[in-house]
C-alpha cells in the first residue's frame, strides 16, 4: 500500500502556471519529467533509508514495489534510457540540494549556479535550445524551488511510509 500511495503521488502533473508559455506542446515533456524526478526523488530516499538496518527490509519491500509500479510498463530498450535520465536527474536533485543548503553563496554566483541546474534540468524535456535557455530564464528559479520543496516532502512521506508514523 505505501508503494502504491507514492506512485499516485509521483504522477501529479506539475502545476501549469510555471509552465514556459512558448505553447502547449513543450507541457506534456515538462510535466513527464517533472514526474520522474519526483519518482527519483522517491527512489533516492528509499535508497538512502534501505541503508539503515533499522528500515532496510520496510525501505527494501517499498523500494521494489514502486519500482515495478515505476518502471514495469517500459521496454528493456526504454528501460537503459531512462537509468541514464535517472542518474543525469539524480545528479540534478543534488546539485538543488548543494545549491539550496549553501547560505554563504554569493549572488552572482546563485544567478549562475541556478541557471545552470535549471538549464540542465529542461534540458532533459525539450529539444529546442532557445526554449531551454528562456524556460530557464523565465521560470528557473521557480522549478529548483518546486524540486526542493519537493524533495522534502517526498523525504517526510517516504519516512512515514517507512516508519508507519505520521506527524504529531
């Protein structure tokens, strides 16, 4: 049951109004990613939490569920690319990480720094460069904010589903 709470949650579109404006048809590539990286992200924690003998066999059994859910529909050709995205994403998520924990960044360098993770996560759903490049501008600083928030909520409802405790 939480494998399946986590994979509903994972399929959430992401909200439009931040969606780069230059049309519909970059939406459906936005949103697919935006749900992978929260299936990442996902995974990313139970991972983390299967490290740790005292939730290794729950974080273990819900791990392996969401990935059947996850992953079970695709290819084995589909499924070598999307390991590839996965790990270009996970990578992402801890440069948002790095990035959002580090309070003694200059501004400069968060204007460059944030540009580059969120020019390198469209990168993933659009093919067209100049849309990167104005996504990124447009609403970059919105998506790395979105993922963070993300990837702490993800983190409070993987330990619940781990752990079997909610919040007090």
């Amino acid at each position: 049951m939480a494998a399946a709470e986590l994979y509903t949650y994972s399929r959430i579109d992401l909200n439009e109004e931040i969606l780069p404006e230059e049309g519909y048809k970059c939406r459906p590539s936005v949103n697919a990613l935006f749900k992978f990286t929260k299936a990442g992200i996902i995974i990313q924690w139970l991972r983390t939490m299967a490290q740790d003998p005292s939730s290794r066999i729950r974080a273990n059994e819900i791990l392996d569920e969401f990935e059947n859910l996850t992953f079970s529909s695709f290819q084995p050709k589909e499924q070598s690319w999307l390991v590839d995205q996965f790990r270009k994403l996970m990578g992402l998520t801890n440069a948002i990480n790095s990035f959002m924990g580090d309070k003694a960044i200059s501004e400069d360098e968060i204007s460059r720094r944030g540009l580059e993770i969120s020019e390198g996560w469209f990168k993933l759903a659009l093919d067209d460069q100049n849309l990167v490049a104005r996504a990124s501008v447009t609403h970059g600083a919105q998506i790395i904010d979105i993922l963070y928030e993300e990837m702490r909520s993800i983190g409070e409802m993987v330990g619940i589903a781990v752990f079997g405790k909610g919040k007090s």
